[in-house]
C-alpha cells in the first residue's frame, strides 16, 4: 500500500474512533444534563404545591384525598410529572397516580423531610426507576405532610432518545467532512510521494543519500521557483566554497545565479580557485516542471594541463615554422653562392640572424625571467607566422616576477597575448603591444592590440566565465587571467582608448 493509502486509512479509522466516542459522550451529557433538569423541575413542583394554603387546609380535613388527588392529577397533567404524591408523615398516601395505591404507605426514604429538608433521589417506586424530590408541608414550624413529585427513567430516556436523531446527524456530517478531508490529504500525499510506498521512499532516501555523499561531482537542486537549494552534496560545497547550512541562489558564483531554467551543456566557470564545467537540466515530471539539478565538475588541474600542452603545442609549431623558413633561406644562400653572388648570400644571412639577436639580446637584458623571455620571443615568432606583428615595449623591464611566481607569470602573459591574437589575426595590419614593468610598488603588464576591444559588460562575462567558441574574440583564457589576479588581490580591466588593451595591476 502507497504511503497516502496507509495514512487514509490509519486516519479514517482515528476519525471513526474519535466521532464514535465524542458521540457518546455527547449522549451521556445530554442525558446527565436532562437529569439536572429533571431534579430542578421535581423540586419545584413538590416545593409549589406544598406551600400552597389549599394543600395546608385540606391536610386538616378528615378526607384530606378527596381534595388533593384532583388538584395534584390536574398540576401532574400540566407539568408533565409522572406522579405527585401527597402523604402523611406516617407515609399513608393521599394522593397517587395508580388511585388502588391510595391509602397504602408510601415507598423511599422521607427521613431528610421530615427534619424539614428537601431533596432529591434516584429509587424504584411502585412506577419503576424514577428522579423524584420529596419536601416537607409544613405549619407554624411542623411537618403535617408529605409532598414527592418523580418523573421515571423511561420518560427521561425518551426525552434523549429524541435527540438522538440531531446527535447523530452532526455526528454523520463531522465524519463525511472528515473523511472528505482524508481523501484530500491521501491525494497531496500521492502527488507528492509520487504514489510510493513507505519501503520505496525508504530505499529511495537511503540510495539517494549514497550516492549524493559518493559521487565526485557536485550537484546543486533547485525547486521550482525555489531560491533555496533543495539539495548540495559535500562536493558541490568544496568547488563552490558554499557555507554549512542552507544554500540560497545569490549564495552562488556570480556566473551561476543567472542559470536559472535554462538547459546548460558543458559551459566553463571559473572562481577565484577553480575552473568548473557546468551542466544544468530541467527536471519534469507527468509535464509538470519540476526544478533544476546542476552538476559540478572541476577542470582546474585538466585546464592547466592543457594549458601547457597549448603551449608546447605553440612551441612546436613555432619551431617547425622557423625550421621552414630556415632551411628556405638556406637554400637561397646556397643557390646565390653557387651563382657566385658571395657578398649578397652573406648579407642575405646575417640580416635576419641581427634582427632576432637584438631581439633576444633586448629581452634578455630588460626581462630578468627566463621563462617570460622565451615564452615572447616564441610568441614573436607565432604572430608572424599567423600574420601579426608582435611588439614588445620599450620600457618594457622585470627584474623579478614577485609576487607571481614564473608559471603564474606565464599564464598571465601567454592567455593575454593569445586572446589578442585570436581578435586581431583575421585583421589587415594587425598589431599586438606588450607591455611588462616591475615598480617597487606593483607588477604591470598592458597588451594591446588593433582589434576593436571588449565592451565593460562583455568584458566582466568574460571574466566570470569562458566562452566555447573563439568567434567572440576570447575564451577561457580571460578568465584565468581574473582567476590568477583576484588571488593576488590585483586589478585586472579593460581600455578601449586610444587603442582597445588589458590592464593588469598586481600590489607587490
């Protein structure tokens, strides 16, 4: 049975129980109240007729029943009494309803009004089990005679039982408001358990919560138009850096507040210490939205991996390029000394060979790191070979990469002068500057280029997370550069004049 279908019946079965019961008790008190009733009405009634003269006077007369039993029948009739007996102190009845009982002592106890108190009892008479009240007649402080007035427990019984009907209708109607209120909780809890069983939920809580503590993915779960996660696994609070306790949307990374109902394939995100592949589907059930689940991947250690295998890959091609081109120009040389142009092969040789030595020579003594060095001259060489002149600045001087240590500092330099490439190389007369000094104070680098730069809005999407593609003129590595700089507590933005460039400033 389905978890709705137990709590029906569990409840159905408690409401039951409990209309059972409160309708007994509604019975005993209307019946307990009709007692109180009845005792006050007997009491008046005996009270009444025993202070009336007429009763004194005809208790004086030598037939005091010839008197009394009509007035008593005529007061029984319109009250509704089942008997009023008049009696002398001895017990000798004056007057009774069975008029064969007239005459005969009187049956109960009357040892309370002969003291000249009046009262109430419960005793089986000549009628039956009845309520009656017996009270003294009393004259210049005797007791002369007896009044007890009684209604039977049968009448009393049929005074309830015609309000059964109104007991029991209220009682029909609280139990069809419950039930109808059973079967309106069963169907929420249908909806919501999906129709399982207590043992399915069980099971399903404790594979879901396996899995959630075990798997190496971080998963984030939001509800429909919930702005708080239903459910963060332990991984997705290491990657996202998330506190203990309930995870709220604005709680995320800037990038990832804005997935909110859309489906996300493979989308690069990167914080201040990670870089995150994001996945995000919409969860539907029977047509209905359900929420969102969000998976977490960290790429980090396989981005910089790749990262150095683009650069070596660059290395590679760049050395291929300039093995090429060497073994053009050695060809050229060769051919010219052979047709006896000795002078012109030697001039033809030694000009590249002084514009790349100064080069190197330059690089050499205003850059003090090895690894930034050879990481510009072998960008030189891949912008020329994709068309673009490669520049670096004059007051271009680093005596120490502090605080970035040399593989920061070529992450640093080697995205930004890449993004720079990507933008420009399609470009006629392309040109990319770099820049690079070291002040007591700071480390600067500028590149600029002759693209058309990034506008302040595309450049901070830019640096919360990477694009997939290169025909927006920049991608992961953007990111990076603003993952590395907000780690140093540095300042990384944009200019677009005179000419577009990125500007990075990191406190030393």
């Amino acid at each position: 049975m389905t978890l709705a279908g137990q709590v029906f019946v569990v409840q159905l079965l408690v409401l039951v129980v409990v209309i059972a019961v409160g309708s007994a008790l509604a019975v005993w008190e209307v019946r307990r109240q009709q007692d109180d009733a009845t005792r006050q009405r007997v009491i008046g009634i005996a009270v009444s007729i025993a202070q009336s003269p007429a009763t004194v006077d005809a208790v004086h007369t030598p037939d005091p029943e010839v008197l009394l039993q009509p007035m008593t029948e005529r007061v029984r009739r319109r009250t509704g009494v089942d008997f009023i007996v008049v009696m002398a102190p001895d017990r000798t009845r004056y007057t009774h309803t069975d008029v064969s009982l007239i005459g005969k002592p009187f049956s109960g106890n009357i040892a309370r009004a002969l003291n000249g108190e009046t009262f109430t009892e419960t005793y089986t008479g000549s009628l039956g089990p009845s309520i009656r009240s017996v009270t003294p007649v009393e004259e210049n402080g005797r007791v002369i005679a007896l009044v007890s007035a009684g209604v039977t427990r049968s009448r009393i019984g049929d005074q309830v039982t015609a309000q059964l009907p109104l007991i029991l209708a209220a009682a029909g109607a609280g139990l069809l408001l419950a039930v109808l209120g059973a079967l309106a909780l069963r169907r929420r809890l249908l909806r919501q358990t999906h129709g399982l069983a207590p043992a399915e939920l069980r099971t399903l809580y404790e594979h879901h919560d396996a899995v959630l503590h075990s798997i190496h993915e971080g998963l984030v779960v939001f509800d429909r138009d919930a702005q708080e996660a239903a459910v963060v696994n332990d991984e997705a609070r290491r990657l996202l850096e998330l506190p203990p306790g309930p995870v709220r949307r604005e709680d995320l990374p800037v990038s990832l507040r804005r997935a909110d109902t859309v489906e996300v394939r493979d989308e690069m995100h990167v914080t201040a210490e990670r870089v995150l592949l994001v996945n995000q589907d919409v969860v539907t059930w029977s047509g209905r939205q359900m929420g969102t689940v969000l998976t977490i991947r960290d790429h980090t250690e396989l981005r910089g991996i790749m990262g150095e295998l683009d650069s070596a890959r660059g290395m590679a091609e760049s050395l291929r390029a300039q093995a090429h081109e060497a073994a053009n120009r050695l060809h050229a040389v060769i051919t010219m000394v052979e047709l006896g142009h000795v002078g012109e092969a030697v001039e033809f040789a030694t000009t590249e060979l002084r514009l790349s030595q100064a080069l190197i020579d330059r690089l050499t003594e205003a850059v003090h790191e090895p690894a930034l060095a050879a990481l510009l001259l072998g960008k030189v060489d891949q912008a020329i070979e994709r068309g673009v002149e490669l520049t670096v600045a004059q007051d271009t001087a680093l005596d120490s990469s502090a605080p970035l240590s040399a593989q920061e500092m070529i992450t640093l330099v080697g995205n930004l002068v890449d993004n720079a490439l990507d933008a420009v190389s399609h470009d006629a007369d392309a040109w990319v500057e770099v820049t690079v000094r070291a002040a007591e104070s700071e480390l600067y680098v500028r590149v600029a280029d002759s693209g058309p730069g990034m506008s302040q809005a595309v450049f901070a999407d830019a640096m919360a997370r990477g694009y997939s593609t290169k025909s927006d003129h920049h991608g992961l590595g953007l990111a990076l550069v603003w993952r590395l700089v907000a780690r140093h507590d540095g300042e990384l933005r944009a200019e677009r004049t005179p000419e577009s460039a990125v500007v990075v400033r990191i406190p030393r």
